[in-house]
C-alpha cells in the first residue's frame, strides 16, 4: 500500500465513522479514528469519553485518564485533507497549553472537558504521554520542541507505518538478511545446525540502525501487534525510553532483550548473519528505542551525539512452523489472549 491510498482509506473512514457516530467536523473525525486506530482502544469510549472536542474542524482534542490504563494521554490532533498539512513548534505548543489548562485551570470549558481535567490532575501519579499529530509533516523546529518539552510528534508517515503494523502486518516485506556484531569472546552458543541458539548484545544505535534500514517487516511475526491497546504498552515503552536518556549505562540489567529467529545463521567469529530474520520478541523495546532516537534525528541532532546502551539478544535457527511457537512462548509475560494467537496462525 502506498502513502496517497493510505490517506484516502482513513478518509474514508474517518467519513464512515462520522457517518456511524454523527460526529460532523472532520477534525473530530480524525481524533476518533486516530484513538481507535493508533491508540487501540474501542470506539465507543474514544466517541463518548475520550475526545472531548476541538476549536475548529482542523483540530481536536484528545485524552486519556482512565483508571484501568496505567499511564496518562493527552494529544492533539490535527488534520489536512489529502495528508498535505504542514506543521510547526506552533502545533507542538498548543498540547502544552492544553496540558497546563487540564492542570492549572480545570474549571475552564465545557463539563466534558472540566470533567477530564479532574481526572487527569487526579491521576498525576502516572506517567503521562504528550502527542502532538498531524496528518502530513512536521518541521525539524517542531520535532527540536518536542524532544524539548517531552512530546512525542506522529506525522503521516508513523501513522502509516504503526497502522500497517496494527491493520496489514502482512504487507511489512520480511528483510532477507542482518548482521549482529558477536565476537566469540562475547558470544553463547548452544546446540547444532540447523537447531543452534546464540546469545550475545547489541548496542540500542545499532538496533535503531537495524529497523530504519529493513523497517517494520522485522516483527510481523510478533504476536504484541495484537495486544487489545498501544495505550497500555506504551507503560512499558516509556520506562526503556527513560533508561536509555537518563541511565543508558543501566539499560543492559533493566531490559529483558531481544529474541531473533531465522531460517539459518551464519557465524564468522565476527558477526552473525541471520537469514529471514524476526524479532519475535522484544517488539515494544525494539520500537522504543527506535522512535526515541528517530525522534531526535528528525530535531537535527547528530546520533554520535546521543546516549548508548546495551540490549541482551538471543539468535535463534528455526523453521517457520517453529517461529511461530517460539513466539508464542517468549511473548508469554504479557497477556495475549487465545483468540489473539489463533487470528495469527491463519495469517
């Protein structure tokens, strides 16, 4: 799927949805469909709870205070027919606002909103998420903001890819081959060919490298695609990002790693090259650790600049009938339901 039929589906669905919801401004539209879609969570509570509604039809509020989500969720979102829209710091600044009128002044607006900015202060506890989304592009100035004041930028092109992830995983072309540096004094090895299995680390640069080189194709055997709701991983992703800003030298004893499968493995004491490769698990630190660097990237900051940890990954030789159980074996400490493994294995 390229990027212009990708715009004219959510259109279209965004059209259905107001359609189904009589929600009239297309602004409002695009929050509902971008909590649905991105967010993961069902329609009727993003419709009746969580958008609380916009200025105008370009923009729209959007944000999350539930008791049964563990972090907290405050977005803007803005829209452009046609994917065309062009965004600064300017859009960056105006979640801040909306942030500091939730906290600050939670008496200010329609009950909606006064009734969200109640819960939202009374959930300070939890760690709290900032977007900032527009349906087309973002200045380098707007991600330097964002990186700045904590939040996290979706232009057009995350939304795709995170919604190929979520709706189409089986057009993500699986990569062909990668290379993970393992030199034999740093490196485990258990078992025979064609049935071996590999331990060794990585550097989170050189992950981050991995996935913008071969993209999201690495995990579209991961079963965490169908976790019921990004909202709640995110919690997870959240604590990797902090580590890796604020203790990157930590990051190797706090992360549980990696698992790769591949059809065959080649070692020259130097680097193992794994044919087909998956990350089967490890999807939501692979992503994190990817999007915080790719975030920084974007505000013009030079990676050999920025902060280096070290994440512990297993290479595993396997089948494809095999990769699929060894998914579902490594993705075990985060429920996924039967329904959920069975949708995949008719894939």
């Amino acid at each position: 799927m390229q990027t212009a039929e990708f715009v004219q589906r959510v259109e279209r669905e965004m059209s259905e949805l107001g359609s189904e919801r009589a929600i009239a401004k297309q602004g409002d539209q695009f929050a509902v469909w971008f909590g649905v879609e991105i967010l993961g969570f069902e329609v009727g509570l993003v419709a009746e709870r969580l958008h609380i509604g916009g200025s105008g039809d370009e923009k729209s509020d959007l944000a999350v205070a539930e008791e049964d989500v563990p972090i907290r969720i405050l977005a803007q979102c803005k829209f452009s027919n046609g994917g065309s829209g062009h965004y600064n710091k300017d859009e960056v600044e105006e979640v801040l606002t909306a942030r500091r009128r939730a906290l600050e002044f939670p008496t200010l607006g329609h009950q909606k909103r006064q009734e969200f900015s109640i819960k939202y202060k009374a959930a300070e506890q939890k760690p709290e998420r900032l977007l900032s989304v527009g349906f087309g592009n973002f200045t380098p100035e707007a991600f330097e903001y964002a990186v700045a004041n904590k939040v996290v930028i979706y232009d057009l092109e995350r939304i795709f890819q995170e919604w190929l992830t979520r709706r189409d995983p089986a057009r993500l072309p699986i990569p062909k081959l990668v290379s993970i540096p393992a030199k034999e004094d740093s490196l485990i090895t258990r078992g025979k060919e064609p049935h071996r299995t590999f331990i060794t680390t990585m550097s989170t640069k050189m992950l981050h490298k991995m996935v913008q080189e071969h993209g999201l194709g690495l995990f579209s055997e991961n079963f965490r695609y169908k976790l019921p709701s990004s909202a709640r991983s995110d919690a997870i992703a959240m604590a990797t990002k902090s580590t890796l800003e604020n203790e990157p030298e930590r990051f190797l004893d706090r992360n549980n790693g990696l698992t790769f499968v591949g059809e065959h493995v080649n070692w020259d004491a130097k680097v193992l090259q794994v044919v087909t490769p998956q990350i089967v698990n490890g999807c939501q630190t692979s992503y994190a650790i990817h999007e915080w660097y790719e975030q920084r990237l974007k505000a013009n900051q030079a990676l050999d600049h920025l902060p280096e940890g070290e994440v512990t990954v297993k290479v595993i030789e396997a089948g494809s009938e095999d990769t699929r159980k060894i998914a579902e074996a490594t993705n075990r400490q985060n429920p996924i339901s039967a329904r959920d493994l069975h949708s995949n294995s008719e894939d």
